[in-house]
C-alpha cells in the first residue's frame, strides 16, 4: 500500500491517478483554494509551489512526502510538518499533477524536466508553427 493510500485510508488507487497534468494557473488556484492556510505560508507551503511549477528540489520532509516515503517523511517532519502530513497528502492526492509525486523515479524526473512552467513553455502554441 502507498504512503498516500495508507493517509487516506484506502487500498485501491486507481481511481485517483486518472488525473492528467494541469496547468501552472490551475495549481496555483487549487493551492490557494484547498490547501491548508496553516501551511501555505510556511517553508514547506513555499517550496510545494516552487517544486511544482519550476522543478526545484524540495527539503528533505517536502521530498520525502513526494517520493510516497511515509516512514522518511514521518521521521524528517518537525513538530509543525507532522500536523500537516496527512493535509499534504489530501492536497497532492486531489490538486497535483501526477506526474511530480509518488515514487522517486517520478519526482527525479520532474526535477529533470522542470516543472509545470517548462514543460508548458515547451509545447509549442500553434500560431508559433512555421508550416
């Protein structure tokens, strides 16, 4: 069972990862909407958005949480981070691309690639094509 599946509460996840990726605009008006005000001004609020949208490396508990690590996340977490822990996982479960969280693999490629904001700047709009 994943460290998601196991704060939420369920066994079966399949349903939830049919999500595709979002836009950067979406993101920011689900965070400010849904996630939790109590931590959207702290490090780990900040550094949520500056990993989704430009693929900057999160500290330690924030990247833990996004490589699905209950036990490391739960051992990394001060005081503060662990009343959160399960608000965090609602909120990447619900609001995130899923494309950035879940396993190591997952968020070492969303490093890799950027973020939201590169990955849009990467399509090209059509009017830009030349054919």
């Amino acid at each position: 069972m994943t460290f998601i599946a196991k704060i939420l509460g369920s066994t079966s996840m399949s349903d939830k990862y049919a999500k595709v990726t979002i836009s950067s605009r979406t993101f920011l008006k689900d965070f400010d909407k849904y996630f939790p005000a109590k931590v959207k001004q702290t490090p780990t609020g900040k550094q949520l958005v500056e990993y989704v949208l430009y693929g900057y490396r999160p500290e330690s508990f924030l990247a833990a949480a996004l490589d699905n690590n209950l036990r490391m996340a739960s051992i990394l977490a001060d005081q503060i981070q662990r009343t959160y822990l399960v608000d965090l996982a609602r909120f990447l479960d619900a609001h995130a691309p899923n494309e950035c969280w879940g396993s190591d693999k997952t968020t070492t490629l969303w490093l890799e690639s950027g973020g939201l904001e590169h990955r849009i700047r990467a399509v090209p709009y059509p009017g830009d094509c030349n054919d």
